[in-house]
C-alpha cells in the first residue's frame, strides 16, 4: 500500500514537473513573440536613437526628408506626438516654390516647398504648416509664415512656431492676430544650412485653411515684416502687404486644405 502511494506520489510530482516546464517553455515563448512584434513596429532607427514605425516614416520622409529624419532629436520627434501619425487620417497638401526664367530654355530652381497637415478628431483639428528651404537663402531677415480661415477659427490660443536649422530650434511668438487669420515673424538663422519652419495650431473641425510663407527679398525690421492684413487677394492667399514691406517679399504661392 505504501509502495503504491509513493509510486503515484512520484508519477504526480513527474506530472507537475512536467506541466511547471510546459508553461515557462510557453511563458517564454509568448514574450519572445511579444518582443519580436515590438520590435517589428520599429522601422527605422535614426542617428540619434530615435524610432519610427512605417507610417511615421514615410510621413516626415514626404514632408521634410531623410536628412531631417536622421537628425530628429527625441524633442523634435515628440513635437509632432499632437497628429497621433500611426492612428490618425494625415492629410498633407505640398507646394514647390519653382520659378521659371530666361527665355526660351526653361530653367527651373527648387528654393522651398511649403506644405500644410491636419489631423482631425470629433472636437478639434491639429494644423502643422511646414516650410523646407531646400537651398541656402542668401537673404536672412524677418519672414512671415501664417493662415487665413475661411469658416473655421482657432480653438484655443496655441500657436508654435518653430525655426530648426543646423544651427538647433528657436521659437518665435511675434505674432500678428486678426479676426480672419494671422502671422507670425521668424528671423532666419545666420550661416545655418537645413532651414525648416514648423507652425502648429489647433482650429474647429470646419471650414478651409489657406497657408502661406512670404520671404523677405532683402532685409527688413521686425516692425516692417508686420505691415500687413490677411486677405484673399494677398500673396499665397494670405498675406497683403502695405506701405513700406511693400514689393519686400518673394510672393511664393500657397497652399490649402479643407477641414
């Protein structure tokens, strides 16, 4: 009797050996399946350690380009954390600054693109206007980056505007507000190569943004980058210039989007 306990005593502890290695051999299993799938949703790794998945790359790709994307610090990155990228319907409108001279031969330069994304929920919509320099400009005064709405307004105060260069990020608040848009003047960095603007604001979830950049031709005050009204007949459908900022800017064409 006693033989025969201690048999089936052995054959149960055989028993739940064998069950304990099961289920660590499927413990383990599951999080090496964890791991791999977390790692999967990195797509790519930039100079500085930060991570993309597919879809956040291929949206600063088309934005701003991979020399910006090797370059985003963690902060940079964040700054966009605002679109939600890999769950929201990102939407971008792009337009090429490309001029076109000397008569019969075409000769075309690519300056700048500048480029607007909504990201919209049921309350409100996240607005980024971008504008990439894709050469040096030789003229490093006060631009002007800003909006006019048609039909939608602001939903709160925030606008950020940033200048990231190579020469790092500032921060410009020398905003001009009216009832239909605003602007905001930016000093381009001196000497500083890879010239990007970031503007991003939040608006109701109507209505048409129409967004423009005006670079100044040769240099201009603070005070004079000011000197206009936000109106439809302005250039890029934004700005309209007066008194002495007049015939002081490029008049690069715009871009919209519809809420």
């Amino acid at each position: 009797m006693s033989m025969h306990y201690d048999e089936v005593r052995n054959g149960g502890e055989s028993l739940m050996k064998k069950i304990k290695m099961l289920l660590a051999i499927t413990t383990i299993s599951l999080f090496a399946h964890i791991n791999v799938f977390a790692l999967d949703d990195v797509y790519y790794r930039n100079n500085n350690g930060v991570d993309f998945t597919e879809k956040e790359y291929n949206y600063f790709y088309d934005v701003y380009g991979i020399s910006y994307i090797d370059n985003m610090t963690q902060e940079d990155f964040n700054w966009y954390s605002d679109f939600d990228i890999n769950n929201s319907n990102i939407e971008t409108e792009t337009y090429y600054d490309i001029p076109i001279s000397i008569m019969s031969t075409t000769h075309k330069t690519a300056s700048k693109k500048i480029t607007i994304t909504k990201s919209c929920s049921s309350v409100k919509c996240t607005i980024n206007i971008s504008l990439k320099w894709l050469t040096n400009p030789t003229i490093r005064s006060y631009d002007v980056i800003g909006v006019r709405f048609n039909g939608t307004s602001l939903q709160n105060s925030i606008i950020d505007t940033k200048v990231r260069s190579s020469a790092g990020t500032s921060s410009f608040n020398n905003l001009n507000s009216f009832i239909s848009g605003f602007g905001v003047s930016v000093k381009l960095p001196e000497s500083a190569t890879n010239i990007i603007i970031d503007q991003k604001f939040y608006t109701t979830t109507s209505g048409k943004i129409y967004a423009s950049y005006q670079h100044a031709t040769s240099n201009v005050t603070l005070a004079t980058s000011k000197l206009y009204t936000i109106s439809s007949s302005g250039y890029g459908g934004v700005f309209n210039f007066y008194s002495t900022a007049l015939n002081k800017y490029d008049k690069m064409g715009g871009v919209n989007i519809t809420l």
